[in-house]
C-alpha cells in the first residue's frame, strides 16, 4: 500500500522534578541540601531508511512519544533520563509543523530531531548558598514539544516521467529498468508511483513513474494533484507523448500548464521530449510531429523511441544521463559557492533567547501584564508555583532580567496580576527569606 502524506502526534518525554531533600546523617547536625536534579525528558528523532518508500505505518501508529524523564531523589542522586525514541521514515520525507518545514530527509541514515524532550528540573542542592543554607526550593522538569506533525514524501529520482494516461510510461518503465507497474489498455492504470532502476553504460538513472496527468490536475482534477509533488524532487523530466494522439502539441502544452499552475519552479526544469508507440507509422509522419513540437519547445531535445519494439531507447536513456550529470554539477558548484561570506544582521542565539515582551491586557475585568520570551517562559515551567521560595525566585529573575522594572515603568504595581505562560502571579516584592 502506498501513501505519501500522513499526520502523527508526536510526544517527547517530559523532565523530571528535581527532589527537595536534606543530609540526615548521624553525626551532622546541620546536614546540607543534597537534592538531586530530574532527568531529561526523551527526544523523539527521525532516521531517513532508503528501504522504505511510504508512510504507510504512521497510519497504524498515530502516536509517537519519548519516555519521562525520572524525578531526583536524595543524596544527590539525578533521575535518569529517558529513552529516546528513533522512528524510520523514507528517504524523501519532508516533516512540518505548523505548516514549517522542520526536516527534510534527503540522504539514507539521515538523522533529525523531530521533538526535543523536556529538561530535567534542578533539585535544592543547587540552590545553595552563603546567603541560602537551607533552600526548600526544587524545580519542575520542563513539558516536551508536542505538536501534530505533518508528513509528506517526495520521492527523489533522478528522472520523472510525465504525459497524459497512456502515454507509455510505465511501458517505458518496464523495459528500461527492474520496475515493474501494472500496464493496461485504459486510463490511470498506474494509481501510485513506482520507481525503477535503469542501467546505461557504466552507470544507471533512478526513474519516477508519477500517475497520468490531466487537464486540470493542478487543481485537483484526476490523480495529478495527489502525486505533482514528487515530481517537485527529480532533477530532469521525461516529457512522454503518444505518436498516435490526434494533436501533440496540444497534448505538451496541456500537462506544461499543469506543471507550471502546480509549482513555477517545474517551468525551469530541464526536460526531454520523447514521441511513443512509433512502430507502424512512416517516418515523414514522426518527422512532421517533431517538426511541430519543436515550434513550440524551441531547443529541448525530442526523440522518437517504442518500448515495445526497444527502439531508440539506449539513445533517451544517454541523453537523460547526461542532463542529470549536468543538473548535479551544478547543484554541487552552487553547494561550494554558498560560503555564507554575505553578512546577516541579526540577534545573536544569546540576545534572542533573553529578549521578551510586556503586553497589558484585560482577563475578567482585571488588568493583566503578560510577559512573553523564551528564556523567562521556560523559568516559569520549571517554577513551582505553590512553593514560597521557587516564586520568589522566579521575581528575582525578572529583576535581574530588568522585567520587573519595565513593568512599574508600564504601571504594574506590587498587587498587579503577571501572567507568564499558564501560570499567573502577583508582582510582590520579595521577601527577606529566614534561615
């Protein structure tokens, strides 16, 4: 079975708390915090397999999730971390979230990290002190990313084969390579894409069968829209036009416009005309077709081939290797070009994490300042908000970070609700601890 989009729930693991715990040991009085931090949470990561070719088993398993991370415990001891969790997905495989492109699997045994788990919270130990001997504080281990993924397969050929149904592309197909499609006398017999391996002198040519286009695939119509994507990834088509269609010109220009309407960048595409079935008509006659299609497709090669008889087969098959070297060449000089020697003006990694944003706003009739930005969102999940000591350390963070004071400059005051993330508080000054 074949499928080439799919959604999943992906999970990480969550972190561990951190343990409040205090030395009991028979000859110390006084024993030290000796809390131990959690674990981190499991990191859900995807492993491109060149083995597969669907995403046929993410519709069995909808779910995908990291294992917790385990809570400190006492003497020091941190929770472990929890397993990470490794999924397979075909070569090909682009990844989104939110409609973003987060990985794009284009090399077997390709790894990326699809969720990061959450980390683990830190345990009283670390808060010790010379001013803080005894701190009853702990942290919450951090939530992991979750989300809904959106998968999409691409397959990645060096050549595709497009043209109206019965064109001859899977014929094709079957007798230059190891592929073997099913071949019919009616339209649409290919309902998926296959793929095969074509030999041509020392070296060989990986080809997509993409399913017959129609008029108005682009746009849904037929099974074009389901499949125009994996065209999207081969470096040169392979324009296929039966010989015995009443007019090849219209036939060319018709599935051009769809793959133009579909993504413009297939407009540029390198492409090779090859005309179908010419046994049984005159030469003059193929002569007239080419004639005609090179009006409209000015300096692309077009060839006359029959799969069935194996004639003018090795010569599309040469041509097509040597587009594809010419393709590759290229992309490999632009790859050596791109030296990132061009300046970029833009936050460093450190600024853009501790920036954030105040933002008043209305809950209830009550004003609310919420404040937004990573580096205090995430000191505000690892807060323990029922816990004296955590809240107020979390208050002596945004002093430090200089959002306490942006706040009275915006009219916050010391009984003003503060809302950072889920969590609400009020912007009371912090108190003097006792020891």
């Amino acid at each position: 079975m074949f499928v080439d989009t799919a959604k999943v729930f992906v999970q990480a693991g969550p972190g561990g708390n951190g343990a409040v715990s205090f030395r009991h040991e028979i000859y110390i009085d006084h024993g030290g915090p000796d809390g131990g931090d959690g674990g981190n949470g499991g990191d859900v990561i995807f492993v491109a397999d060149g083995g597969l070719n669907t995403l046929v088993d993410f519709r069995f398993k909808p779910e995908l999730k990291g294992k917790p991370g385990q809570a400190g415990s006492k003497r020091d001891r941190h929770g472990k971390s929890g397993d990470k969790l490794y999924v397979k997905v075909p070569v090909g495989t682009v990844v989104k979230r939110d409609g973003r492109v987060i990985a794009d699997f284009t090399m077997h045994d390709q790894e990326e990290v699809i969720a990061r788990g959450g980390d683990g919270g830190f345990g009283n130990a670390h808060f010790k002190s010379s001013v803080r001997q005894t701190p009853r504080i702990a942290e919450n281990g951090e939530p992991g990313d979750t989300f809904e993924a959106e998968l999409e397969l691409k397959l990645l050929a060096d050549v595709g084969l497009v043209g109206f149904p019965n064109a001859g592309k899977s014929t094709f197909l079957s007798v230059v390579s190891n592929a073997r499609p099913e071949i019919a006398d009616y339209a649409f017999t290919t309902l998926t894409p296959n793929l095969g391996v074509a030999d041509i002198d020392d070296t060989s040519l990986l080809i997509a069968d993409i399913p017959g286009l129609i008029e108005g695939a682009s746009e849904g119509k037929g099974l074009g829209d389901a499949f125009l994507r994996h065209v999207e990834r081969t470096a040169v088509l392979l324009h296929l036009i039966d010989a015995y269609t009443d007019d090849v010109v219209k036939a060319y220009e018709t599935i051009r416009h769809e793959l133009t309407s579909y993504n413009e960048v297939l407009t540029g595409r390198p492409e090779i005309i090859a005309l179908t079935k010419i046994d049984g008509l005159d030469d003059d006659i193929i002569q007239m077709q080419i004639d005609s299609l090179q009006k409209v497709a000015p300096g692309k090669q077009i060839l006359a081939i029959s799969s069935q008889a194996h004639a003018g087969l090795k010569e599309v098959l040469r041509a097509l290797r040597h587009e594809v070297d010419a393709v590759r060449a290229a992309d490999a000089v632009v790859e050596d070009e791109d030296d990132g020697s061009l300046p970029i003006i833009s936050l460093s990694a450190e600024q853009a994490t501790l920036a954030w944003k105040i933002k008043k706003t209305e809950e209830n009739g009550d004003v609310v300042y919420v404040v937004t930005g990573n580096k205090i969102e995430k000191f505000a999940r690892r807060t323990q908000f029922d816990n004296r000591e955590g809240l107020n350390r979390l208050r002596d963070i945004m002093q430090r970070m200089g959002i306490s004071h942006a706040l009275t400059r915006a009219g916050a005051n010391s009984g003003t609700t503060i809302r950072i993330g889920e969590n609400t508080f009020t912007l009371l000054e912090q108190e003097k601890e006792k020891e």
